[in-house]
C-alpha cells in the first residue's frame, strides 16, 4: 500500500513539473517578442518612442568608434603539438611557475 503511494506521489509531482515546464517556456516565448521601454538618464523609463536611439555596446565598436562589420571570433584550427608548445610556454612564463623554480634552485 505505501508502494502505491509513494508512485501515486511521485507521478503526480512529475506532471505538475512537466506541466510547469511547458508553461514556463510558452510564457518565455510571448516574453521574447515583447519590447520593453529603456531607461532614461535620471533612472525612470522613457515610454515615448521618438528618443528611442541604438547604443551599442563598447566591445562592438573599435578604436574610432565606428561598428566592427567583421566577426569578433576567428578560430583557426592547429595540430597537438603547436598547442602543447604554447601550454608548456604559457605554463613556463607563469608567476607561479618562477616561484617553484627558484624553490627547486
């Protein structure tokens, strides 16, 4: 009888979980398309649309202040060694690593 509860509690949790889970994204996806005012300089928000204005943020702009048009993450692909001959130099120009040397020493 307490095995029959115990499943009987359990099934009933996990529906209220699965049931919360799916209102919670359907309520996330309405929350995507909605636009909310920006905050003006004095902390209060702004609700007219007309000093609306684009401010990116300062890692998109370069050193004139002009958008980058490129993209900001390059990755190139290199072999085991190149990386591990970069770890060991990383590795051996460390602070920590001069400090065990000289203890070695």
């Amino acid at each position: 009888m307490l095995h029959l509860l115990y499943i009987l509690a359990f099934t009933i949790l996990a529906v209220i979980a699965v049931a919360n889970l799916i209102r919670n994204l359907i309520m996330f996806s309405f929350d995507r398309e909605r636009t909310y005012p920006a905050m003006n300089h004095q902390g209060k928000f702004g609700y007219s649309s007309s000093n609306k204005q684009f401010a990116p943020h300062p890692e998109l702009l370069d050193g004139a202040g002009n958008l980058i048009k490129e993209p900001l993450l390059v990755m190139r692909s290199i072999n085991v060694e190149d990386a591990r001959q970069q770890l060991d130099a990383l590795y051996e120009a460390s602070p920590g690593r001069k400090v065990e040397n000289q203890e070695e020493g």
